[in-house]
C-alpha cells in the first residue's frame, strides 16, 4: 500500500505561504485577511473552521469568523466585499439555512472568492486544487488513465471534473444514483470519491492497483469520515489516502493559497500605484 500523504505536503507548502505572508506584510505593508462566514452549529463545519483559523495563525493571514442570522446574512457579505481590508471571503458550508447557498456564494465579490465557488470566480476551488496537487506530489500521472469521479456536489466533484476536464483527462462522473457502480469502477484506474456517505466505496469496486482519493467527509459519532469502506483500507495492492491527513489539510493549504495570491493582486497594485 502506498499512502497519499496530504498533510506532509501541506507542510512543505506551508513553509512556502509563510514567506510570501512575511513579505507581503513587511514590504508592502498589506496584511492578508480571510473572512469567514457560517451559519448555525455543525461538527463538521466547526472543524473546519477552527483548521482554517490555525492555519492562518501560523502563516500571519488574519482570520476573522462571522455568524449572521440569516436575515443580515446578504448584508454581512456586502459589508465585507466592501471592505479593502479583506482579501478572501468564504461562505463555510453547509449553510443552517441551505436554501441561501446559492444567493450567498454568488453574492461574494469574484476577486475575493477564495473557495472559488461562485460563477465568475477567478480562482480554483480549493478542495479540487488539493486534489491535484496531492496527485502530482507523489507523481501520480493522470494522463492517458480512466479516471472516475464519485459525486458530482458543488465542493468537490463539480469543479475538479472542470479541472481535469479542462485539462483534457478521460473523466467518468458518476454518483450514488448510478445503476451499478461496481461495474463502472472496477475499469477505473483513479477514483476519487466525495459523496459523503460512509462506506459507499467498497472493496469488490475497485481493481487492483488502483489510485483512490477519499474526499468524502460525513460526521459519524461526533468523527469526521469519508467514503471508503473498511475493507478498503485493509488492501495491500492500492495507492490511497489515509483515513485522516489526505485532501483535508491540503484543502485548507490551497485556500490560503488563493488568499495570498488576492492579497498580493493589492500589493501589485499598490506597488504600480507608487511608480
């Protein structure tokens, strides 16, 4: 077995996003701010947030955590897009209120739209950046492969089919609704599952010498767990993220690097400015 081991590369990463932030700040003056924005109290999204908070500490980005009521949700996000301070935005989902998704995601300024979710954001959704980076880390070639996409959720699978599409991969989208998914998985020689139900993905799926990313998250007794099944995990013949440490922590890397490229498109701008 081979582990795809996200958090070591988001460690490497990391010593690199730190340097930037010093920069920024010291020549610049400029101090890269992400605000959060969540509603309601949820284990996962809890989770998330408190990372994403830590995260920012240790590379000197300012993170700040808003809780509206639903009625002022609309407001808070203007209030931010507004503010010249503020560098990144992102609506923490799921939302109490999900039928707000959509007006609030679409709602965040395009250049402050670090999760990339909305329709003109100008940057990659973090979750599907983490992907890609957690393959071409450990020199996992995608082309020429048949590759299948579980899910097709506006987090993770939506958006990393636009990657790879764009990139001209042979993608395979399917999602709990597929007629057999044994039989659609098992030619597959990368799956990368986000549907966020547990064990959906079992052994007798998947062939021999396969790549499988789990990017599923559920909460399960108060833990967060993915997609694979525990039969999954006891093969010796794959190459597959481990059951804590995989897309995760590099999720959170990739969206404080798209923080730190919208702060340093200030700093840029900033630095014309004075010429």
């Amino acid at each position: 077995m081979k582990i795809l081991d996200g958090l070591e590369l988001a460690g490497y990463i990391k010593e690199r996003q730190l340097k930037q932030v010093r920069a920024i700040r010291q020549s610049w003056k400029i101090i890269p701010r992400l605000a959060i924005i969540r509603m309601g109290d949820n284990s996962v999204t809890d989770k998330y947030t408190r990372l994403k908070s830590t995260y920012g500490q240790d590379i000197l980005v300012e993170v700040d955590i808003y809780n509206p009521i639903s009625t002022e949700l609309l407001d808070q996000i203007k209030s931010l897009n507004d503010d010249e301070n503020v560098h990144g935005i992102i609506i923490q989902l799921p939302l109490a209120d999900k039928t707000l998704t959509d007006d609030a995601i679409n709602s965040v300024a395009s250049s402050k739209d670090v999760d990339g979710l909305g329709e003109n954001s100008t940057f990659t959704p973090a979750t599907a950046m983490a992907i890609d980076w957690l393959l071409a880390g450990y020199n996992v070639d995608l082309i020429d492969k048949k590759i299948a996409i579980v899910g097709k959720g506006r987090l993770v699978g939506a958006p990393l089919a636009k990657l790879w599409k764009s990139a001209g991969l042979d993608i395979m989208i399917c999602d709990t609704k597929t007629a057999d998914l044994e039989l659609a998985l098992k030619p597959m020689n990368i799956i990368v599952s986000a549907t966020g139900i547990p064990g959906l993905i079992k052994s007798n799926m998947i062939s021999p010498n396969t790549v499988v990313v789990d990017a599923g998250t559920a909460s399960e007794k108060g833990m967060i767990i993915g997609d694979l099944a525990d039969d999954v995990r006891e093969r010796q013949d794959l190459t597959i993220t481990p059951a804590t440490g995989g897309v995760g922590p590099l999720t959170v890397t990739a969206l404080f690097d798209n923080v730190i490229t919208a702060a340093r498109k200030i700093a840029d701008q900033k630095g014309q400015s004075d010429i």
